[in-house]
C-alpha cells in the first residue's frame, strides 16, 4: 500500500456514533425542559385554584354574616299635645320626649358597654328625669318632668324589627316667656353603646347617632 493511500485511511474517522449520541443528548434535554415546564404550569396552576378557593371561602363567609348584620336606629321623638299653626310653630306647654331604638337590621343586636350620657356626663339609665329636675328647678321653676316609660338597655338584645323605647318623659310648663319647641329639640341627652352581630361584626355609637365599625368593641360571651 502506497504511503499516500495511508495517509488518507487514517485521516477516515467514522462519525455515525457520535451523532447518535448527540441526537440522544439533544432529546433527553428537550424531555426535561418540557417535563420542567408541565411542572410550573401545574403548581401555578394549583395555587390559583387554592387562591380561587380562599376567595371563594372568603366571599361566602361575609355573605353569611351579612345575612345577619344588624342596624340600630336611634331617634328622638318629640310629641306635643297641640298641633303646629301655619306657619310651623306650636304654643303648647305639654310634650312628651321619647329617646328610642329600633333595629333595622336582619340579625338580632347585642348590646354591650351602655352610656347614658346626659349633659355631658353619664347618668343611670332611669336618671334623666331626676337630672332634667336638678338641671331646671332654679331657671325654670315652673317646668315638670314625669317619667312615662323607661327601659334599661344593657346587656339588651334587639330582635330584627324591635323597637325599644329607652326612655319617655312628660314635661309641662308655664312660663310664657320659654321658647317650649327650642327646649324640647334641646334636651342634652343621648345613648352610647356597642352593638354586635352573633358572628362578632361590632359597632359603636357616639353621639347618639354616629355609627361606625369598631374593632375596640366585643361580642359578650354566652349570648350564641
């Protein structure tokens, strides 16, 4: 054999198997990738359904408290025992003032840290006649308080619909000097209190009137 033909036999590398081997590399690394992708796919695919639960789970809890959210309705009611004339003014020297509570709600209210608040400091529940008294007898001598009706509230619980009426006083005068209707819108009285539903939603009114969600009141124990 010639030198040349030599030469050129050895510079003849067979390659089929490297190019087997390479095809087989190529593919394992294509499996993995796509092995690797089903994988993320399916795990956030898993945690947005376990999201989906949890809002859901969320959503079905509030509407089942909003089902029995109560509303308490405070007003004060001022009952004369002459009409009003034309021009809305009205000459009687009797009326009877009633503070009352009604709840609006669907779910009944428990009651909870009661105020009575009258002129700026609290009072007992069935006090405010005694105070109204106290308060006038020297400026106005000629003015009565009678006390018509009186309801202690705490640790009360409203019914949906219920109406409470907290407290009624007849008053009667005869000074024609006094503005009576001024008087009577004047009365510094007013309730202060938390209210709750039977799941824990809590509310507090101020003022006796502004009502607003607060977390410092609790549901009372043994009332489910």
């Amino acid at each position: 054999m010639s030198e040349k033909q030599e030469q050129t036999k050895q510079q003849v590398v067979p390659t089929t198997g490297v190019q087997k081997r390479r095809r087989w590399i190529d593919a394992s690394t294509l499996i993995a990738v796509v092995a690797l992708l089903i994988s993320t796919v399916s795990a956030f695919i898993s945690l947005r359904e376990m999201q989906l639960m949890s809002e859901q789970q969320s959503l079905l809890a509030t509407q089942k408290e909003a089902t029995v959210w109560p509303y308490l309705d405070v007003s004060t009611y001022i009952i004369y025992d002459t009409e009003e004339d034309a021009a809305g003014y009205n000459d009687s020297k009797m009326a009877e003032y009633r503070y009352m509570i009604k709840n609006k709600g669907v779910g009944p209210a428990i009651l909870s840290d009661v105020q009575y608040i009258y002129n700026g400091e609290a009072i007992k529940g069935w006090e405010l006649p005694a105070s109204l008294v106290e308060m006038f007898k020297d400026s106005i001598p000629s003015m009565s308080f009678s006390a018509q009706g009186n309801i202690v509230i705490d640790d009360y619980v409203l019914a949906p619909g219920e109406l409470v009426q907290v407290v009624a006083v007849d008053v009667s005068h005869d000074d024609d000097s006094l503005d009576f209707n001024w008087f009577m819108n004047t009365i510094p009285y007013y309730v202060e209190f938390c209210y709750c539903s039977v799941y824990g939603d809590c509310w507090k009114v101020v003022k006796g009137k502004e009502v607003t969600k607060d977390g410092a009141c609790e549901l009372r124990e043994g009332v489910r």
